[in-house]
C-alpha cells in the first residue's frame, strides 16, 4: 500500500486496538447519525478543486504577470483630457408661457441627443481633422513637427492612402510607398507627394540630417470617423453641461485636438442658430401674409352671405328692452299661423257636421250647437250668423209668450209662428254662406304656412354656413395675430443672435498617464490568468471521472455512505494520535451503519468489494472485522478475491487450504477455517491456490451452503471480494451473502465504471448497504465527516496499593498505530 492509505491493522497495538471500548454487541446501534451528505455544487468543492489545482493556477498567475510585463513595452499609454461645454437656454418666458427670445430657441434647436449628434457630426470632425493634419501619423514621434503643414488636395480622389517611406539623400529625396513602390522623386525644398495627392512642401533645414522618414496617410473621412469613435460624451437628463473626453498618446496633441474640436463646435452651433432664425424669420414672414390674405378672404366672403340673406327669415334671437330674451318673429308667426289654422279646421269641421246633422233632421239646426262652436262667438265674419241665431232666439222667446195668453189660432200667435219658421230655414244658408269663408281663410292659411315652411327649412342651412364663415374668419383672425408676433420676434432675434453654447472648461494636458499603465497592465494579466487558472481548475473538476465528492455517491450512485475512512499519510512521518483516533471513530460509525444497514431479521453477512483495483477493499474489510471482533462479536473474514487475495498474509495465517479447496470438496470446513493468533473473536478463511477454474466454483451451491452454515455459526461475517470489474465473482459472493458494501477511493475511483457495474448489481437480489469512501481527506467537502478530538477516548492511569496502603498511579503506555 502507498502512504496515502490506511495500512491493514495486523497487531494488538495498532489503532484498531482503541476499538477495546468494553461495550457488548449491543451498542452497535449507538444511535449516532451518518454525516450530513452535501446536494449540488458547493463553494467548498470549488475550493476544493482551487486546492487540488493550486500549482496550476500558480503557473497561469506567473504566465500571465509574464505577459503583462511583456505587454507594457509594446502598448503605449494612453493620455485622457477633458473639457466641459454649457449649453446656454433661454429662462425668460412671454405672455403665451413661450420663451422670451423668440420662436428659435435652444431646446427647439437641438435637443439633448441633438447635441451629441452634431458633436460627432463630419462638419466638426473634418475641420478639426484637416486643421491639425491627423490624417497623417509618423511612425517616431520625433518626426511629428514635419507634418504640422502637412494637406492633402481639394480634389481627394487624388489621394493614395498607404504606408509611405521618405527617403533624403544629401539634395535630393525619394518618396515609395511601401512596400518598395516608388512614387516621386525630386529635390529637396520642392513639394513633396503630388503625385500622392500631398500638399506638403517642408523646408529644406528641417529634412537636414534626416535619412528615413516612414508615415501613414489616411483620408480624412476615415481619420474623422475614427476620431469621432474616440470622443466621449456625457449629457445628464435636464443639465445644461456637457462633458467631452478624448484619449491619445500624446497630451499635447489630444489636448489640442479636444480644444479645436470644442471650437469648431462653437463656431458650427452659433452659425447653424443664425442660419435657422434667419430661414425661419423669411418663413414666418411668408406664412403672416399668406395669414393676412386669407383673413381678408375670409371676411369678405362672410359680409358678402349677410348682405345676400339679411331679408331672409333667420334664427337670429330679438332682446326686447328691459325683457329677457325671445325667439324670432318669422318662428312666432309661423307657429301662430299653424294654430290659427288647426282652430278654423276644427270649427269648420264641426259646423259641417252641425249642418249635415241639421238636414238629415229635416234642416232643424239648434242655436245652442251653433253657438258652441269658439269661432261663431269670436269671429267677426260669424256676425250675421250670430244676429240670426239671435232673432231667433227672441221669436222663440216671443212665441212662448203669446202662447202662454193664447192659442195657435190666433192670428198674431200664426204670424209668429210663421216667421220663427223662416228664421229656421234661414239659418242653414247663413250657416254655409259663414263656412265658405272659414274654408277660404283656412286654405289661405295652409298655403301661407306652405311657404313658410319652405323658408324655415332654409334657415339651418343659412345658420351653419354663417357660422362657418364666422369660423373661418375667426381661426384667420387667431394665426395672423400668432404668426404677425412670430414673425415680430423671429425679426428681432435674427437682429441679436447670440450662440447658444459656450466652452466653460477647455482641455488640459495631463502630466501622466491615464490609461495603459504598467502597473494596471500588469495586475490585470496576472488577475486574468488567475481567473482562467481557477476556471480551468473548475472545469476540470467536473470532468474528472474519478470519484472525489460525497454527492458523487449519493447523488449520482445513489448509496447511502456508511463511514469516510481518512487518509494519513506515514512517508517519513509517525501517525499522531489525533488522526489515529479519526480512524478508529471512522470504523465505529462503520460498523454502527453497518448494523443498522442489514435485514435485522438475518444474521449479519456482508460482501465488500469496489468498482476496480486499488481503491483499498481489503483494508476496509480487514478493519471492519478487526472493529466487530474488538467489539465483542464473534466474526468470521472469508478472503473471496481467490484471483489476488492476501488476507493470510496480512494476518499471518495459512494461506492453504483455503475457500478454494472447500468448494471443490478437497478440504473440511474445519480445515479452512484459522483462528487470528492476536484477535481471539476473529477467524479468517484464506483464498486457498490459485486456479484458472476457481471463479466458476462460486456458481456452486456449496458457495450458499457455506455461508447459511458460517451465519448461523458467527455473529459477523464479512466476505472481501475482487472488484466488480474484475469478473463476475463479486456479484456471486454478493448474491450468496445477500448484503454488499461498495468501497471508493478518492482520486482513484472510476464513478463510470461504478456507475455501469452497480447497474448491474441493482439487477440481483442483493441488498445494497452504501458505499465506504476511503483515503479522504477531512477538509473542505469533507470537514463535517471529522471528529472532535477533544471527546477521543482516554485510558485513566492505574491505581495501585503500596504497602503503606497509600495509593501510587502508574503512568499508561502510549498506543502504537501502524
């Protein structure tokens, strides 16, 4: 075994011996609770993984400062400079709530992103570009003050964009763009590059000395639009500050770019304000005569309608002095008019049927029904019919009277008689003569009232068109009186027009740098190669294959874990009595789980075994029995890995005959059984010889017949097995004991393999129990699976009697751990 794992106990005074806790097999249930089994990834496990990987994460850190201080001597620094614009508005306002200066004011002209918008406008960025020549870059700075008069043509599709080489010798130069083709050659003191598109002529002293002279040249749409990607611009909501910051790697060259540009915004805004006041002054004036006309249009048409109606009937209201307002005469005729003739309707068609009703009673008209009817008694055209009804009347009353004195044959009384009888047949005639005049005024009635009407049906259409013309002269009127005061104001501030921007901070040269400096560059290599170092380790954490975490077993094996043996580690050093004691506590939690694990109902029988080699089986199955057998049970160790088994050896035993020989029938099951020389309660039974048919006499049933007659015999048995990739002689001994233990070792545990083979193992009637992990470390993931070590046991030291009978204690030996 390596010093990474617990070595097999093979003495009474190894760390299994503090097992000796005097307690009878019935504390194996002690009531003691598994470790808490952590779900999903943990910043424990990532430190854990930081931890394993620490060196390589400790490389990328030196790599990456490595870089850094590379970096630093080919990225230049870079100089941040600054300047502040305010943005002037108008706080005056007028008698409408508008500004006082007029209809062009500086939140009308631009707005916020307005501002910026010119700011990275080509009409800044070009001037500026052309003014300071940024266009074009000497390599060495030293050569940047050749180019101060540097152009280029008017005419720039004359212009070649390149990498050019200038090359003097004593009178004369030679200018190539690279690589190699030249483009012009002449004397020095000429202009330089017209072929190219230059306007360049330096003076022949400053070329003096000078052999080589590289540059770049761009046009100058292009310098501008990467000079306007590296302007700034910040502009709070409702502030009247603009903020602009501009980097390069030369202060004085940034710092007079950001000045020249802050000017030619200045320069651009006020001209722009002055070109808007004065277009929108001659709009505005256009826009008040065109309001002028139209006003005068629209009056006119509105005088020429009343002119044209003003005999027509109207809705017009009168007020009458000293009385409430009422409605117009043409309604108050016509609606009287309407009733007049309702009334001689009605009165006509009553005296008709008065008539008719009189001559079907043989023209006996009653004066009582005349007179009933409203028209006979107003009328005056009734007045003849009213002084008939009425001499009849008195004739009545007359003939009454003389009747009352005499008869009939009187000849007075006859003459009466005679005469009220031509006053009764007078009165149908005058009754008709009356209703031929009622008819006539009732159709001149109706025919008034015809026309009437048709002149009253024209009086809404005569109202909405008057109220229309009112309308119209009405808005006429509001925008000529708005645009004449526009107008007014757009004139007198195209007389004093004033910019509305101001540069309240121009941009200074700083004396460091700002950006790019060593010590950032540096630190920022080393943080970033740390972060990808710890990324690194992380993502190669998770795709480990090997088994390394607690929720690897439960979570993806789905085992309970019964017990973390912990790892010590004994290359050059003795094992100290704390990470003894966590051995010896590790097993008893073991064999607690253990117990409580298995069918009560059945002796304890148990296979143990792992996913593959070197995961540390043997050990755990030799220790397990060790703990049960300290504790008092009388427990049997069957060596089953018959391929590799070592279990004699490690307990100085006979390794033959062995469980090989019993199941072949060769030997007694007395013969295989030997007794551990330093463990009273433990009998181990070896593997016995090796042969090549050895695994197929697990498939015997004498394999099951031996361990029903080993339960019933010992209160323990424990199988050690080969692994489960080894063969098929795990899952045989498994299915005889019915109960398996699976072992994974930290870092050398296959979790696919276990994964496929415990499939396999859910397939068989076999109980499994849980998984032991075994060469743990006790920090991270881990640190809740360790004990306190001020609780480990202690043995008190011995008192014995002198013979003064005074009491004297003896000091105990120290336990040894292998």
């Amino acid at each position: 075994m390596s010093g990474q794992q617990i070595q097999p106990v093979t003495t009474r005074d190894s760390a299994i011996d503090n097992f000796q806790d005097g307690a009878p097999p019935a504390d194996w249930g002690g009531g003691q609770e598994a470790a808490p089994e952590p779900k999903g990834p943990s910043l424990a496990r990532y430190m854990g993984a930081i931890n394993r990987f620490k060196w390589l994460i400790l490389l990328f850190g030196v790599l990456g400062g490595a870089g850094g201080y590379t970096a630093t001597r080919f990225i230049e620094p870079e100089y941040e400079v600054r300047a502040t614009i305010l943005l002037e508005q108008g706080t005056g306002t007028n008698q409408d709530g508008g500004n006082s200066r007029g209809p062009i004011q500086a939140e009308e002209l631009l707005k916020a992103s307005g501002w910026k918008d010119l700011l990275r406008s080509f009409a800044i960025a070009d001037p500026v570009v052309n003014d300071l020549a940024l266009f074009v870059t000497p390599t060495r700075e030293a050569d940047s003050t050749m180019f101060r008069a540097f152009r280029v043509a008017p005419n720039q599709q004359r212009l070649k964009p390149g990498t050019y080489v200038l090359t003097v010798s004593e009178a004369t130069y030679s200018l190539a763009l690279k690589p190699g083709l030249e483009v012009e050659k002449g004397v020095v003191g000429d202009s330089i590059g017209r072929a190219a598109g230059f306007l360049w002529q330096p003076a022949a002293r400053a070329l003096a000395g000078r052999k080589e002279i590289e540059f770049d040249v761009q046009t100058p749409r292009e310098a501008s639009i990467a000079l306007i990607k590296k302007l700034g611009l910040t502009l709070e909501d409702g502030s009247s500050f603009l903020f602009l910051n501009l980097t390069g790697k030369n202060a004085q060259r940034t710092a007079a770019t950001l000045n020249a540009w802050v000017e030619q915004f200045v320069v651009v805004a006020t001209a722009l304000k002055k070109k808007n006041i004065t277009s929108v002054a001659a709009i505005l004036e256009g826009q008040r005569q065109y309001a002028a006309d139209n006003l005068s249009s629209a009056e006119n048409a509105l005088e020429s309608f009343r002119v044209r109606t003003v005999t027509e009937p109207n809705e017009r209201q009168s007020i009458a002095p000293g009385i409430e307002m009422t409605n117009s005469p043409v309604f108050e005729n016509y609606f009287r008019d309407q009733i007049l003739a309702d009334s001689y309707k009605r009165d006509r068609q009553a005296l008709e049927g008065i008539l008719a009703k009189g001559r079907q009673q043989g023209g006996v008209i009653t004066r009582e029904a005349v007179l009933s009817i409203p028209s006979v008694n107003t009328d005056p055209a009734a007045e003849n019919l009213r002084r008939v009804l009425a001499d009849f009347a008195d004739r009545e009353l007359s003939l009454r009277k003389l009747r009352e004195s005499y008869t009939d044959e009187l000849p007075r009384v006859q003459n009466e008689i005679a005469a009220l009888a031509s006053l009764r047949s007078s009165i149908p005639a005058v009754l008709e003569s009356y209703l031929t005049q009622l008819k006539l005024r009732e159709q001149t009635l109706v025919s008034t009232i015809d026309q009437s009407s048709k002149d009253l049906r024209k009086i809404p259409t005569r109202t909405i068109e008057e109220q229309r013309l009112k309308r119209q002269v009405e808005v006429s009127e509001e925008m000529y009186k708005n645009l004449n005061i526009k107008a007014a104001e757009a004139k007198l501030a195209e007389a004093a027009t004033i910019p509305d921007v101001s540069v309240l901070d121009p941009a200074v040269a700083p004396l460091k740098p700002t950006r790019n400096t060593a010590p950032v560059i540096i630190l920022g290599a080393i943080g970033a190669a740390l972060a990808l170092g710890i990324l690194l380790a992380i993502i190669l954490d998770q795709v480990d294959k090997r088994f390394r975490y607690p929720e690897q077993a439960t979570d993806d094996l789905g085992l309970f874990i019964l017990g973390v043996v912990p790892m010590i580690d004994t290359k050059g050093k003795r094992k100290s009595a704390d990470e003894a004691s966590q051995v010896v506590e590790a097993f008893r939690t073991i064999r607690m789980n253990v117990r409580y694990a298995a069918d009560p109902s059945r002796p304890l029988a148990m296979t143990i075994t792992s996913p593959g080699p070197n995961d540390g089986k043997s050990l755990i199955s030799s220790n397990l029995a060790l703990s049960f057998a300290e504790a008092g049970a009388r427990t049997l160790l069957i060596d089953g890995d018959i391929r590799r088994g070592e279990l004699a050896k490690t307990f100085g035993t006979q390794s033959r005959p062995g469980l090989v020989e019993y199941l072949d029938g060769t030997a007694l099951i007395a013969e295989v059984l030997h007794p551990a020389t330093a463990h009273p309660n433990l009998t181990v039974m070896p593997a016995g010889a090796r042969r090549k048919r050895a695994p197929e006499l697990l498939a015997t049933p004498r394999l099951q017949q031996l361990i029903n007659q080993m339960s019933a015999e010992y209160d323990v048995v424990i199988v050690d097995s080969p692994p489960l990739g080894a063969g098929f002689d795990a899952y045989a001994l498994a299915t005889a004991t019915g109960n398996l233990a699976l072992v994974l070792r930290a870092g050398t545990t296959d979790r696919k393999m276990a994964s496929a083979k415990m499939a396999t193992v859910d397939t068989l009637p076999v109980r499994v129990m849980g998984a032991v992990l075994n060469g743990i470390k006790l920090t991270g993931v881990y640190e809740y699976y360790s004990y306190y070590q001020d609780y480990a046991a202690q043995d008190e030291e011995p008192v014995a009697r002198v013979s003064d009978g005074s009491a004297r204690s003896d000091k105990p030996l120290p336990a040894k751990i292998s």
